[in-house]
C-alpha cells in the first residue's frame, strides 16, 4: 500500500473515481460513512492495487460549491473558478434556480457566467427579454447553441475550471458533449469499470478541454438550498440589492414591512425586481427554519 495524493474526476455520491499525477485512474471508496467529497476535490490516498484505493481526507479547498436545506447537504464540484449556469428557452427556465445558484457562486467566491443555450430557438426573445435583468446588475451572459455554434462560450472557458449547474432539459450534457467529443465514451467507460451504469445520469464528472481550462458537468438541479449562508449576508450578495446596503432607516432592516426601508423603495420603483425581493424574504425564512431545526 502507498499513501499519495489524487484528485477527485468522477463523484458517484459514495464512489469515486480519483486521477494520479501519472494520469492512473482508481476507484476509491471512503473511509466509514463519509461521503463529503466533491468532484474536483484534492485528497490524500492509500492506494490499495492497481484498482482501488481508499480517500482518507480532502486537502485544503480553494472553493467549494454545494447547496443545503435544514436536513442535509449536497456538495456539487470543488476548487473551481466559474459556475456556469445553463439555461434554455425550452424548457422554461427558473429565475428562482439562477437567483440561488448566483448567490452561492457569491458566497463561494466563484465567478458567475449565465449561459442561454438554443438561442437559435424562437422562443428565445422571451428568455433574452428575462435575463437582460441580470446583466442590468452586471451579470455576465452569453448566447450559444450547443448543437450548432459554441464560440461564443469558449473565450469564456479559458484558464477556468468551470462546473456546468443548471436545471434537467437545459443542455449541459450537450455542451459537455460539443466541447469534448469522447466524453460519453469516457463516462460509459467509467461506469462498466464500476460495474454500476445506473449511475451514469447522477454523477458529476471532470474533463480536461485543455492545458488552460476544465470542466466539470453536474447533474440537473431542480432546488438549490442556500441554509448554509447567513441570513443577514444575502442583500450583499445579490449586486442589485447592493447599491441599498446601510441606506435604510434600520441598521436591522429585513427589507419587508419596515418604516423607510429603500429596499422596497426601490421595488416600488421598478429598480429592484418584485421577484428578486420575494426570493431574499423566502431565502431569509428557509435559513431561520433551517437554523432552529424546524
């Protein structure tokens, strides 16, 4: 047996695969129960065989992106720089997954890029109309279509090691598929070396684009808990909400029934989304049920 380091390629919740500096890959199991590990991760090994090793811990993180509500927590990639939010004018979007998957970006220190894929779609006036809202708040977004054109992304891939996050249905697979042509290749390759293809539509997975850049694919999300941050935080982690900070009459304000607060002001206005302000008051009661265990 030889203790080394690894870095985590493929995370299957409770297996991983991990890459040595050799390029060698190895399944790896967890000591015990611990399952929290994330795509991306740096760990320390005890490399078993030729196969199989077991991770023994996580080197220091320089990010790590993941989501939680008052029950659990569910890590989606580590050590990356640019979150890559995906959406799609078919299907329907959800503002309320990009408000979330914006503000843990936020949190983490991470880079945000809104990407709208089959821009080539009719539809996509109206999802183009939704998301100039965002970039009023200088959040950065581009256009693509995945089967047809991804030049547009690529500049934005350069020296990033991005994770692709975003609803089922929206194109992540495509854009992994565009961007690396071999990776279902890769992944099947994977999955019968595990012997557990049942696995291959709920595991994150690392690709290497190019000497500069990375990838990580994640699985779709459908609801991204933000327990993990705190509730007096979050106005200064949504840039449209920024501009107000410390402008209300209450040092304590939470921006709801509050004499002079000019963060409803500014609703009232037009210059603050009522959408937006909605979010902040449902983020606010989840993180306080989630704090006292309700």
């Amino acid at each position: 047996m030889t203790d080394t380091t690894a870095r985590i390629v493929t995370s299957y919740g409770k297996v991983y695969i991990v890459e040595l500096a050799d390029g060698q890959r190895l399944s790896a199991s967890t000591r015990g129960k611990k399952t929290d590990y994330a795509c991306g991760d740096r760990v320390a090994i005890t490399v078993l065989n030729q196969e199989q090793a077991v991770i023994n811990k996580a080197l220091e993180r320089q990010t790590l992106l993941y989501r939680s509500d008052q029950w659990k927590s569910k890590l989606i990639a580590a050590n990356v720089t640019q979150i890559i939010i995906v959406v799609a004018p078919v299907p329907s979007f959800s503002d309320e997954l990009i408000g979330r998957a914006l503000l843990a970006a936020a949190e983490a220190g991470i880079r945000p890029l809104i990407c709208l894929n089959k821009c080539d779609l009719p539809e996509s006036e109206q999802a183009r109309a939704r998301l100039a809202y965002y970039q009023r708040y200088a959040y950065p977004v581009v256009e693509i279509s995945a089967k047809q054109d991804l030049s547009p992304l690529r500049p934005w891939l350069a020296g990033q090691v991005s994770v692709l996050v975003g609803q089922s249905g929206m194109g992540k697979s495509t854009i992994t598929n565009a961007l690396i042509p071999d990776a279902n290749a890769r992944v099947n390759e994977i999955s019968q070396a595990l012997d557990s293809g049942k696995h291959t539509t709920t595991h994150a997975q690392l690709y290497k684009l190019d000497e500069t850049a990375e990838l990580i694919d994640s699985p779709g999300l459908q609801s991204f808990g933000l327990a993990h941050v705190a509730a007096e935080d979050l106005p200064r982690l949504m840039a449209d909400f920024v501009p107000y900070i410390g402008q209300c009459r209450f040092a304590n304000c939470r921006h709801r029934q509050e004499p002079g607060c000019q963060v409803t002001a500014a609703v009232a206005s037009g210059d603050i989304a009522p959408g937006r302000l909605e979010l902040l008051h449902r983020l606010q009661d989840e993180i306080y049920l989630a704090k006292n265990n309700y």
